[in-house]
C-alpha cells in the first residue's frame, strides 16, 4: 500500500487519465461528457475537501492494491463516483451518488458498483472483501501525514460549520465520528491498510483534543501551528 503522503501537482490530469481508460475498457460512449460531469460535480464551490484531489488520492491508493480486487474495475468506478452527490445538509449522498452513477452509465452493469457506494455511508466491515478494500481507500487519509490529516480535517470541517454551525459541528465531530472510531478494535478492515492504523489513531485522538480544547478554530485561522501530541 502506498504512503499516503502526496503532492497535489499532476494529480488531476493523471486522473483524468485513468478516467479514459477505465470508460474505454468498460466500453463507454461518451467518456468526455462523464468526466466533465465528474469534474463539475467534484469543484461545486462549497468542497474543501471532498474535491477531484480527494478522487486522485484514492485512485493512487487503488492503484497501490488493484491486485487484491476480484473485480478491479468495478471498484475504480466507486472510487470516482462514491462523492459524485455531496450536499453536507443532506443524509442521503450517498444513494444519491449509486443512482447518479446508475444513472449515468445506462445499460452497463454498476450493481457492484453502487454496493460499494451505498457502504462508504456507514463503513462497516463487508461480506465483499472488494467492499472493505473500497472503504479503506476512501478512509486511508486518517493514517496520512499529521499535515495532511490536519488539511482534511480542516476541509471537512469548512463543508459542514456552514450548515450546522460552530458548536453543533464541533459537538458532532468529536461524539458521531472521532470517538466512535477510535472506539474500533480495527480502523481499517483489511490487511492492507492494517499498517496505516496506529498513524490513524494519533491523528483522530489529536484532533479529538485540539476540538475538546477549543483550538481547532484557532489552527483553522492559522493562528497556531499545533503539533500532534506524540511529536512534542
């Protein structure tokens, strides 16, 4: 598996890239228009982090262990279309995205596909190790760089302050997502990214006390450049 650090320059062409070449193995007739849509849908002005990038990020991930899927095209499909709906007020993104990626390659076969994208709303161990391979990708920036951690953190965090506000955002943070993870005997449900899981632990438990110490809004401002604990 691939460290998850990585530089954002020529990120998106060699997505693109790979864009064409998996339409033109599934065979699909009209490869630009798709990628225009998934280029329009990724750069909507309310993403920070949920971005193209975040898609370049996880198909150099895939890449990384392509081999270990059963059916390697129907994951890279996921992967490009599994934030293709992202509306931070809504609950249903993610069924949004399978029916838009139905929707948008009529007549070829998706059905794995959208199982894929209807598991990355609650990450749950799978029945289909491609699913749990799906879900780790897509989960494989909680064991990043504390910088690049840090970065995500930040972006998620201006996708949904908007909408909830401050306090319940940062309320819900720590309550639905960062404690409950951390919770977990495993992060990461394969073995894979087993490596990945200690890094994964560091960096939820310090964002975890930057919000239940008020200085997550600090760092967000820049004005503080807050060290994970383990690294003072």
């Amino acid at each position: 598996m691939k460290d998850s650090g990585l530089k954002e320059s020529g990120l998106i062409p060699d997505l693109e890239r790979h864009w064409f070449d998996l339409a033109a193995r599934l065979g699909l007739a009209e490869p630009g228009f798709l990628w225009g849509d998934l280029s329009a849908a990724y750069s909507e002005p309310h993403r920070h982090y949920h971005t193209l990038t975040h898609i370049a990020a996880t198909v150099v991930q895939f890449n990384s262990v392509r081999d270990r899927f059963d059916e390697p095209d129907q994951a890279l499909l996921a992967l490009f279309y599994h934030d293709i709906v992202y509306d931070p007020a809504r609950r249903d993104n993610e069924a949004l995205s399978a029916d838009r990626l139905r929707d948008s390659l009529p007549g070829k076969d998706t059905i794995r596909a959208c199982r894929h994208i209807l598991a990355t709303q609650a990450h749950l161990k799978s029945d289909d190790p491609d699913t749990n391979l799906v879900l780790d990708i897509d989960m494989s920036i909680l064991g990043a760089p504390w910088p690049e951690y840090l970065a995500y953190a930040r972006g998620v965090w201006r996708e949904y302050a908007p909408v909830y506000g401050p306090l319940a955002y940062a309320a819900g943070r720590v309550a639905i997502f960062l404690t409950p993870t951390l919770e977990r005997d495993h992060i990461f449900l394969t073995p894979a990214f087993s490596d990945l899981d200690a890094t994964a632990r560091h960096n939820l438990g310090a964002e975890r006390d930057l919000w239940q110490s008020g200085e997550f809004e600090a760092i967000d401002a820049g004005q503080t450049q807050r060290r994970p604990p383990w690294d003072r």
